[in-house]
C-alpha cells in the first residue's frame, strides 16, 4: 500500500513539474543551507584538528601571568619564568617525559651582503624538535652536547637558506646577527601552521643566547609533554599544583594545552554551525507551509477523485495515507535535490579555497557530513508529512456523494 501511495505521488510531481519544484523549493534552500553549514564548520574543526596535530595536540605550555593573581597580591621575589624552572618541573612532576624553555625575539639576519629582516629567533634546547614536531632537509639539530658547551650554532627555516644562500646549502656557512654569528649546522622543513610558517625561524641553544648574546636566565614560556599513557589533563594539573607550590600559592602561572586550545575552537566552530543551522532550518517551515498550501490545492482538484475512491470502497485511512504520502514524498524529494546542491557547493568551495591557498595550501576540506544530511532529508519528509496533515484529514473526511457532485 505505501509503495503504491509512493508510485502514485511521483506521478503527481511528474504531472505538475514546475508548482512541485516551487512547492519544494523552500525545502530544497532548508536543507542545503543546513548542510553546508555543517559542511563548512565541520570543515574548520577539520583544519584545526589537522594544524594542532602538526605541533603535536598533546604539548603542554607554561606561561608567567601575573595579572591571574587577586587584586594586592605580590610577586614577592618571582619576576617571571628562568630556565632553572624546567629542572623544577621534571624533579617534581612524574607525568612530564620531556619538558624545553623557550625564549624568543626577532632581529636582522645577514650573510656576506644579504639580509633578511624580521628572522624570528628561538633560544630552546634539544626537546624542541620533538616537542614541536619539526622535521630537516638537511643538517641536524643541536644536542645536549651544544647546549652544554654553549655552541654557536643554530638551525633555520627553508626561506632564510634561499635568501641568504641562494643556489646552495646553508649548511656550514655562517649568518650574523647584531652581537653574534652563529654556524648553521641544519635546515628545517617548512611548516605552516594557521597561516604562520617556520621558514623564517632560527633556532639556537638556550645557552648561547643568554650567555653569549641577550644575557639573563629569563624565559618567554616552557612547554612540555605527558609521559605516555598519562592524560594531558592530568599532567597539566600536577603541573599547576607544582607550580602553585613554587609560587607560595599565588596564581601567577597559566598552564595550557594545545589539546585544550583545540577544544575550544572546535566547540566555538561546533556551536556557531548548530545556531547557523538552526536559522537556516527555518526556511524548512516556509518549505512546509508551501506544501500544505499546495496540497490542499491538491485535495480541491482532487475532490472528485477522492470521491469515486470512496464509492468504490476505498476507507478513510487509505485516502489519508495517500496525501501523507505525496506530501512527504514531495518534501524528502527536495531534501535530496537540496542534499546534491550542498554537495555541489561544498566541492566549490574546496577548489576555490585551495586556489586562493587558504586558510592552507590545500583550502578548506568540506568533508560532507552523511549523518546531518541524511537527517536534513529525513527532517524535511517528516515536516511536509506534519504539514500535510491537515489537508490529509481534509481529504479523508470528504463525503463520496458530495465529492462525486463536485465539478
């Protein structure tokens, strides 16, 4: 029976082709907005996802902040982070397996006539690879060794290598900065990360730079890594404890994670796409009131049909299920066609953001989210079937002999 109330309601869309698809284009613009929504903010998280997952989700970074503490609060003798503090760290937290200071400026790099401005410097030790996830071209990175004996040596990004030495290797020749010159020992890989990239970069032992160049024990921030098997979120609380014991209790310090940091923009994309999605949804309402308009039209022009139906024994549940049918079959068609059209868009504007190579090389990815489609589609058949209700009643209660009168 509902095959056949099936069949008979594409024969009506195919009968009146032109008032169906103005009848389903509320729920064809309903259900295609919703999806590339989704589309598009599942496509976000995608990116961040991917870009945290380059530095490494599970890195735990250790900030000095002391405008966290209560308002007449003192410092007492603590001016900030020190390298001395990473020590402090992996003496008194067991769930650290690595942990690297980090201090950072920026300076003019120059090699016999070349320079290059704004070269972003990085006082670190031998973990920072690690911890950062960063790979070579050529050359190695310093040890234990270099840190130790204060070595001026350094590691820089791909576009300093190309500036500074055109057509050859960096490797073993020499740059200076204003107060030091350094031997490039390595090359790293290019990384671009939310549209920042390394390739400026110059990565020197932590030593060097503060004894042999900027001065001080003084660090920007610390970060470092859970042990395996150890949860980000626990390691950071033992972290903030130890670090709240070091200061006598006072909240100077901020502990985060780039796990944490990634959740918060997923539920930030997650929670604009649900509102963004629940407005365009409302144009599915629209898309339903069209459909009871048109078919209580249906039922008008159908009154004799229905008529003869009845006197040839049809019941009133039959001629109900009928224009549920065709009402929710007009509905779940132009969720479809709104379906294919998201799709459509979505493609588009993968390849348009990987022309304009953003927010990365490879554009925004706008995987199409079966789940909230196939809900869309569903969503919208069960719309047309409420909204089609009424003219469904309307047609079932009609009196054969009234109805077989009717011109």
């Amino acid at each position: 029976m509902l095959l056949q109330s099936f069949l008979i309601a594409l024969t009506m869309l195919r009968q009146h082709k032109l008032r169906s698809f103005l009848t389903m284009l509320g729920v064809i613009i309903g259900v295609m907005s919703v999806t590339i929504i989704v589309m598009i903010s599942n496509g976000f998280q995608y990116f961040m996802t991917s870009q945290f997952k380059k530095i490494g989700a599970d890195t735990i970074i250790i900030a000095f902040d002391p405008g966290r503490r209560m308002r007449g609060t003192s410092l007492g003798s603590i001016e900030g982070l020190k390298t001395s503090d990473v020590k402090y760290l992996m003496d008194n937290v067991s769930d650290l397996d690595l942990a690297s200071p980090i201090t950072q400026s920026s300076d003019t790099a120059t090699a016999a006539d070349k320079e290059v401005t704004g070269a972003r410097i990085y006082g670190t030790d031998q973990n920072y690879p690690i911890l950062n996830s960063l790979e070579l071209n050529s050359g190695r990175f310093f040890d234990t060794s270099d840190v130790t004996m204060r070595s001026n040596v350094c590691v820089i990004g791909e576009e300093l290598e190309q500036r500074l030495f055109p057509g050859q290797s960096a490797i073993g020749k020499y740059i200076t900065f204003p107060g030091i010159t350094l031997e490039v020992i390595g090359v790293i890989k290019r990384q671009d990360i939310m549209g920042q990239s390394n390739s400026k970069d110059v990565m020197l032992p932590i030593t060097t730079i503060q004894d042999k160049w900027k001065g001080g024990e003084s660090i920007q921030y610390i970060t470092a890594r859970a042990k395996k098997g150890v949860q980000v979120k626990d390691a950071m609380e033992a972290v903030w404890q130890a670090m709240m014991r070091k200061s006598g209790n006072r909240p100077i310090y901020r502990v985060d994670s780039n796990e944490s940091i990634l959740n918060v923009f997923n539920t930030i994309f997650g929670v604009a796409g649900v509102a963004l999605s629940g407005i365009a949804a409302l144009s599915l309402l629209v898309g339903g009131i069209g459909i009871m308009n048109i078919m209580l039209v249906s039922v008008t022009e159908r009154t004799k049909e229905i008529g003869l139906r009845k006197a040839v024994g049809a019941k009133r549940g039959s001629i109900l299920t009928q224009f549920l049918v065709e009402a929710g079959t007009l509905s779940l068609v132009g969720g479809l066609i709104g379906m294919g059209i998201a799709w459509l868009l979505g493609n588009l504007v993968t390849l348009a953001t990987a022309a304009m190579k953003w927010p990365s090389p490879e554009g925004l990815p706008t995987p199409f989210p079966v789940t909230a489609a196939i809900g869309s589609a569903v969503f919208s058949a069960l719309i047309g079937m409420v909204f089609g209700l009424y003219p469904a009643i309307s047609a079932s209660r009609l009196d054969p002999i009234v109805a077989l009168r009717r011109e």
